[in-house]
C-alpha cells in the first residue's frame, strides 16, 4: 500500500492531469504480486531501464503537448473550418471525452492482455488519428479525430506507467522512475499551447498535428522495437457495456449542454438530458449487476472516495473548463497572438506544476481533505483576480490571479491522488486512482462546456472584442461559484468521515 501511495502522490504533484495514469501503474503492481505468463520478461530483464523509461516519458509528454493543442490555436482552426461556436466547443471537449471514457477499462485490458501492447495500440491510434485531425475538412471530423486521439492517449497513459511499474522495483528507483514520469506531464501541459500556437505561427494549425503525427509514429515504432511485455497471469472480463454506456452518457449530456446555449427549453436539448439520465440510469444497473465492474459502485460509501471524486470532478469542472478557454478569449478580447497567449497558460500550469512538487513536503502535518478546501479557495481568488479582460486590458495584471489559480491547482494535485489510493481497499487501489482521474477529464469536458456557454450567452454592445471580455468574466464568475459548491461538498464529506469515525469509537 505504500509504494501505491508513492506512486500516486508523485503522479498527483505533475500538473493538472498527473494523476491521469495512476491506475495503470496500480495495475501493473497487481500483476506483479500475482506473478507473470510465461514469456513475459522479468523487471529489467531484457531491456535497459534507461530506454524503457525514456520510451515511457516520451509517450506521456507527447500525449499532454496534444491534448493542450486546440487551447492556443482555437480561434484559427474554427476559421479555417467554418465551425460555429457549438463546434469549437467540441473542439476543446472532445479529446477530454475520449480519454474519459476508455481510461479505467484501458488500465484492466494493460494488465489482462500486456502493457506493452496497450501502449503500442495507443500509439498507432494517436498516429492515425491526429494526421486525420491534420486533414480534417469540416467540424465534424475533427472532433471525431480528437475523440479518437483521447482513446488512444488513454491506453498510453495507463500503458506508459504500467511498464514503469513492471520494470522498476519498489522502493527509489520506482519513485524516481514515476517522479520524471510525472515530470513529462506537467511539461506537456506548459509545452502545448506553446508549441501549438508557435508551430501555427509558422505555417497553419495543421503542421502542428502533422508534427503530433509524426511524433506518435516514432513512439509506434519505439515501442514495438524497445520494450519488452508485462502482463498479468490471469486475464480478466472487460467490462465493454460499462465503458459505452458510460461514454454514452457523458455525451448525450456533454450535447445537452452546448446545444441548450440556444435554449434549454428546445425540444431536442430536453431529449438529450432525458438520453444522458437514462443512459446513465443503465450504467448504474450494469454495474451493479456485473460482476467485474468497471467501477465498484460501492465505493461511494466511502466519504474519502467520495472527497477525492468530487475534488478531481470540480477541479475539471471549475479550473480546467475556465482555464482551457482562456487563451482564446485573450487572443479575441485583448488581440494577443496566440503564442503569449498560450504563454499566459503557461504561468498557471507551471505554477501548478511547482506547488504539486513542494506540497508533498506537507505529508501528514495537513490532512488531505483541509488541503482539497485550500485548493478550491485559492482557485477562486484566482477567478475573481482574473475578471476584467477587455481590449485596453495589459497582459501583466492577470499573472498574479494565474499564478493564485496555479498554487490552488498544486495544491489539489498534491492531495487528490493520495487520497484516491487511500479511501478505498488495497485490492480496488487502481479502480479508485482511475475513477478519481476519470472524474477529472469528466468535469473538465463539461466544464469546457459551461464556460462556452456561460461566455457567449451575454448580450451584443456591437464589439466583438468587448463582448468575449464581458463573457469570460461570466465564465469566470460561474468557474468561482463551482469552486465554492466543490469546497462545500468536500467539507461535507469530512463531516460524514467524522461521524462515522465517532460512531465507530463508541462503537468500541
């Protein structure tokens, strides 16, 4: 249980999706305790552990630098595909859904059936798909092509830590392993706007997926050439309706939401919430009644599993919705280019990235669930420290509130992974790091959502520019009241935690 906990808090302290894997390093312990199939390479047998970790690292900072690449180059994709504001909203969710909802069913099908081929899958995926995103012609099948490239970087995140955990044993050379590991991710989250924004600079928004192609081709044929298998000794059920339902679900709500931006009360809006509620009613009954689950519903007796879920669920809802629409609205308010823009976004995730490091120095002096509230209360200082984007605003006086949200980000990281590991049973450690993380991309595809919505819903002064700064401040309010409803409900459950804790004292 401790090297878990090692694992998950040094993926945790990465940057706002360094927990995203934490689940497949979980696994791959599992499968280690029970034992390898014949043929499956001992830890560090065959090939140095040198190469496998930088296969390892490359994977994961390439799937976080395209993950972030609409964030910075919105603006001109929408342009040149002619794609409404329900559109770009897709645009930025889309790869957040697909990552959603293969994430924890990717983890099992890594320790059933071999890492290293999860990982390999991954990637050829990711290839495919992003020179597809490059070509796109229309809306439509550039979000169908990010769906597809969040699948894949699911299997390489959960693939990526799995041979991580496989070929280094417990103890330092697993934590300094995990640690660059993490590393990569924080460093793709700075990276991608950057790198997007300044490769589009330089030719179009498609060189910088054709480069994303290109890189995921390299680590198709790294992986296939550089690592050796990891695996299990007993293969176990998918659970494949689990995984489409629920993926259904989130869908129909995630449509629900964009399209009710030009009415709620419309016919088509008011069957989409119906869809996603009953789709969601028939997920829970399925994974009641099977029996491998992809989530243990039982877990949410738990009020730590629960503190944990709802934190990673309004982290993505509150911060990582406002946050990942922010550069756009900076480039059409403030007339940025979108290199500092992305730059801009940089400050917050790099900030973020620093204080997840240095809060694991924190370790027991404060408890988990004071540090969630924390995090909440600093991201709406930095909220309320970002209002006021408009065409005259300066650049300089919105870094102190990114760096606010940055800290408050740091801080959740630090804590949320932990906990996840940590609320529920040894055996269940990797579905609870996995719904914790899956609850993150969940939120943050929807809060993608309520921002865009809540930013363009204000009315026409007749100046574009003003307009997207007096939406982003709607945004940013609405971002705000999340944090506070996310703050409350972790406190909520603390009061659960305690009572339960004083009836089992009496109890005794």
């Amino acid at each position: 249980m401790a090297d878990m906990e090692t694992k998950a808090a040094v993926t945790g302290a990465a940057g706002t999706t360094a927990a995203a894997a934490t689940t497949a390093g979980l696994s791959a312990t599992g499968s280690q305790a029970r034992g390898l199939r014949p043929g499956a390479a001992a830890p560090g047998e065959h090939r140095p552990r040198r190469l496998t970790l930088t296969v390892a690292c490359f994977g994961t900072l390439l799937v976080l630098t395209n993950y972030c690449a609409p964030m910075s180059t919105l603006s001109d994709t929408a342009a040149d595909l002619h794609s409404s504001v329900s559109g770009q909203t897709w645009m930025l969710s889309s790869v957040m859904l697909g990552i959603a909802a293969l994430l924890l069913t990717t983890g099992g099908l890594g320790d059933a059936h071999g890492q290293r081929r999860a990982f390999l899958a991954g990637s050829a995926v990711l290839a495919v798909s992003t020179a597809a995103g490059a070509m796109a012609t229309g809306t439509g099948m550039f979000v169908a092509a990010r769906i597809v490239q969040g699948m894949g970087s699911a299997a390489i995140l959960t693939g990526s830590l799995g041979i991580i955990g496989h070929n280094f044993p417990a103890g330092p050379q697993r934590t300094r392993a995990t640690g660059l590991w993490g590393a990569m991710v924080g460093g793709g989250i700075t990276l991608g706007p950057s790198l997007s924004a300044a490769l589009a600079m330089a030719v179009d928004w498609r060189f910088g997926y054709w480069v994303f192609a290109a890189g995921a081709v390299v680590l198709t044929v790294a992986v296939r050439t550089c690592l050796d298998e990891s695996r299990g000794n007993r293969p176990e059920r998918t659970d494949w309706t689990g995984a489409v339902l629920f993926g259904g679900a989130v869908t129909a709500l995630l449509a629900a939401l964009i399209e009710g931006r030009s009415g709620w009360g419309r016919p088509q809006v008011l069957v989409l919430f119906a869809v996603a509620a009953v789709v969601a009613l028939a997920f829970v009954v399925v994974e009641l009644r099977t029996s491998a689950p992809m989530l243990d519903l039982r877990l949410f007796l738990s009020p730590g599993f629960n503190a944990a879920t709802l934190g990673s669920l309004f982290t993505g809802l509150s911060v990582l919705g406002v946050l990942s629409y922010l550069p756009t609205v900076m480039e059409k308010s403030m007339g940025m280019a979108a290199l500092p823009a992305g730059a801009m976004l940089g400050v917050w995730s790099g900030t973020s990235f620093v204080v997840s490091l240095l809060a694991r120095r924190i370790g027991d002096r404060v408890q988990g669930w004071h540090r969630l509230v924390i995090g909440m209360a600093l991201s709406i200082v930095g909220d309320v420290a970002v209002l006021g984007i408009a065409p005259d605003a300066h650049w300089a006086r919105f870094l102190p509130g990114l760096a606010v949200s940055g800290v408050g980000s740091g801080l959740l990281n630090a804590a949320l992974a932990r906990m996840a590991v940590e609320s529920v049973p040894v055996h269940q450690a990797g579905m609870g790091a996995g719904a914790n993380n899956t609850a993150r991309y969940v939120g943050a595809a929807i809060g993608v959502a309520l921002t865009v919505v809540a930013s363009t819903s204000v009315g026409s002064s007749g100046d574009p520019a003003v307009d997207a700064g007096a939406g982003m401040d709607r945004a940013l309010l609405l971002s705000a009241g999340l944090s506070a409803l996310g703050g409350l409900a972790i406190a909520a459950t603390r009061l659960w935690s305690a009572r339960e804790e004083r009836t089992r004292a009496s109890a005794h």
